[in-house]
C-alpha cells in the first residue's frame, strides 16, 4: 500500500487551539496559526510550538510565533505568505463570532465581521484544495435590514474567487453528536477547490455516515454523554484538597487515577502518563452565602435547565441564564462566563478543567494565562474559562478533519 502524503493546514484567528487539535489528532499536519490574543496564543504556543508538545506545528522561521492579528499577517508579511501558495492544503479558521451571534446585538457594523473579509483575502493568496469555516448559527441569519445571510455573501464570494473558485458546503453541526456532552451548535462551511476531483458525495453526508464508527473506535457508544459521564472522576467528594498550584490562596482536587472511569473520562485522559497531574484544577473560593444559595438551588430547583424568574426571584439570582446541571443530561453549552451553571452535585461553579472536559479537550491539554478578568478588561483579555467557552470542541474538529483526509486525493495537484 502507498504511504499517503501528509496534508497541511494553517489556522486563522485559532484561539487556544481547538480547532487545531482536532484536525493534528486526526492527522493533519500544522504549519502556522494566527491568533490576535496574547492569552489565548499562549495557551496555543504551550501545547503546539514547543519541543516537548504532543502535536508540534512546523512553523516557518520568516514569521513569529507570537500574538498578531490576520491585518498584521496580510500587511507585513504578504511576500512570505505567497510563497506559500499551492502548498498549504486546508485553511481552517473561526472569525470572531460576537457580531453574529443571536446572544448578542448582531451588529451588522460590528468591525469583527470584517475579519471574515481578512480570511478571503489570505484564500486568495493562498488558494489551498479546501477551507474550513466554522462561526455560530447567526452566521447564516439575516441581520436585521439586510436581504441575504452573511454565510450567502461569503459563499458567493468563495465560489468566485481564486484561479479557480470553490465549491461550497455547509451545515449546522450539533456537538453532542460527535460524544461531547453538550449541545453547542457550529456552523460548518465546507469549500473545495473547483479545480479538485469531484466526490460523489457531500462532506456532511460523509461525516454523517461515519460518525457510528468515529464513536466506536473511541469507545463511545451511541447515546448522548451526559455530565456525570464527563465529568464524575473531579467531584471533590470526601478528598481531601490540596493548594492550588497556579493560584495561590486557592485550593484544588487531588487528580487520580480512579478506577471506575467512564469511557468518556477514559478517552480525555488518553495519553496522560502515571503521575501526571492536569492544570486548570483550581476550585472557585465561594462565599459561604453563595455556597449556601448553591445548595439551596440544588435541592429545590429543576436540574438541567434555566432557572426560572420565580426561582431567580426566591434566591435572589441576578444573571438571567443561570442552570444547575442534570448528571444524566448534557450540559448547558459553556460560554466564556464562569458562572453560567453550577455542578450537578457540589454547590459550586465548574473548574476550567470541568469546562475543558465538556468540550472534549484532552487533560493533558494545558491552559495558559489568567482564570478570569472583569471590567473593562474582558474588551482586552481573555482569561482560560474564555479561551475554553470560545473554542471549536476538538472531537468534533477531529471528526471533520478525518473526513476532510478521506475526500482529498492522495497526490497535491
């Protein structure tokens, strides 16, 4: 059998790196990633860019490998990039989704929304066989006044641009579909270049297809993962706790090696090595008033779901999407703010590792940076429980990446 050539893939506005695990798990090989923020390209530079990682990027020397924005790639290092052309294979890439998003004002002026604008121009530089994008379901709604979707005015321009144009693809994808337990939905835009093999079948008909035996081979079975699954082997319980080891004043969870592990739990712990203590442990310091209002939630509140005004009313929560957990559902979709939900069983916010977990980062997978600002810095920093929330869940990346190396021919044309 011939050895099949490996495939290469940038990532722009990468973020702590989701989106990049997924698809090195699944095979891919890493060239660059541009990420405008330092915190989470720090993140990003602890786990891809260093001898020791799991996953290493081959980075190229002319560009470095810090914190810069798609601007400043396009405007200082253009003659490089073009040099690249014809041999990166995939751009993947999630342009900054705040201005789409139905959580927020969907400002069709919202400057971030030109960002995808910055990833054509690279696209038409670069022209690789095909692109990955993935933004929130708002992407494809019409903003208020406006005729068509955004997703309409990026797939025309995709289909035009280039040598050759693109075929292009999309579909909403639902997380736990792919074993995560949570329901975050994605939209996914697939393109192929026009120039490429046709496949007889559609990449999300494709991915569709092999999601049974994606789950199996990883040893998860085809009902949804609930919280519990995901997360059961982090309870405090009756451990006792230890100092936290990057935040002093904070206590953490002893992690073990426990025996009864789900399959879920097994998998995140995955290549993690005897002795290997995660980070991102660290238990939030409640006020005991708090602590008590937790648990009064807990006891006397539906799991699952959001609290409902009365309930808000009675214990005096402010945060008009507050949910405790049900053990035996999925989570409630994590977001960057800490406080959102609360464990299933211990009066408590999850930790950032809980909220890794949820959306399937590994454990050895390491976070960088503050646990979480306030203010006016959240317009400048961003935090680990932000980098988590505004990640691509990596299973799901690693399913998509799979798929995409099935329906690229073997030799680069």
């Amino acid at each position: 059998m011939a050895i099949r050539e490996r495939k290469t893939f940038i990532d722009l506005f990468a973020g702590c790196g989701g989106l990049s695990l997924g698809l090195m798990q699944a095979g891919w090989d890493g060239v660059f990633a541009i990420e405008k923020s330092v915190d989470a390209f720090e993140t990003f530079r602890h786990n891809f860019c260093q001898k020791k990682s799991k996953l290493r990027f081959a980075w190229p020397s002319w560009l470095p490998c810090e914190a810069m924005s798609t601007e400043d790639l396009l405007s200082s290092y253009a003659s490089q990039l073009r040099q690249f052309k014809g041999r990166i294979d995939l751009i993947a890439g999630g342009p900054p989704c705040q201005g789409f998003s139905s959580a927020g004002l969907r400002n069709p002026d919202d400057p971030r929304n030109e960002l995808t604008q910055e990833y054509i121009d690279i696209v038409k530089i670069l022209q690789p066989r095909y692109l990955l994008l993935e933004n929130v379901r708002g992407f494809q709604m019409k903003f208020p006044g406006k005729e068509i979707p955004y997703s309409e005015i990026v797939k025309k321009t995709l289909e035009s641009c280039s040598d050759f144009g693109y075929r292009v693809y999309s579909s909403m994808l639902s997380a736990s579909d792919f074993g995560i337990p949570q329901p975050r939905s994605r939209f996914i835009m697939i393109a192929i270049r026009d120039d490429q093999p046709k496949s007889e079948r559609n990449p999300f008909d494709a991915l569709k297809d092999s999601l049974p035996y994606f789950r199996e081979i990883r040893g998860l079975n085809e009902d949804e993962t609930g919280v519990r699954e995901a997360i059961s082997d982090l309870e405090i319980r009756a451990r006792k706790l230890k100092p936290s080891v990057d935040s002093s004043g904070f206590k953490q969870i002893n992690y073990d090696g426990r025996r009864h592990l789900t399959d879920y739990q097994k998998l995140m712990r995955r290549n993690v090595k005897r002795n290997f203590e995660p980070n991102s442990l660290r238990l939030a310091n409640h006020r005991e008033g708090t602590r008590i209002r937790f648990q009064g939630i807990l006891e006397e509140c539906p799991r699952g779901v959001h609290l409902s005004k009365e309930d808000r009313e009675k214990f005096g929560m402010k945060k008009q999407s507050f949910t405790p957990l049900h053990p035996s559902k999925l989570a409630r979709t994590v977001t960057t703010l800490p406080d959102d939900m609360i464990h299933y069983k211990e009066p408590r916010i999850l930790t950032v590792r809980e909220n890794a977990r949820l959306q399937s980062f590994p454990d050895w997978f390491n976070f960088q940076g503050k646990y979480t600002t306030g203010g006016q810095r959240r317009k400048h920093e961003c935090p680990r429980y932000t980098q988590v929330g505004n990640a691509v869940p990596p299973l799901m990346a690693e399913a998509i990446g799979e798929v995409l190396l099935h329906l690229l021919p073997d030799d680069r044309t």
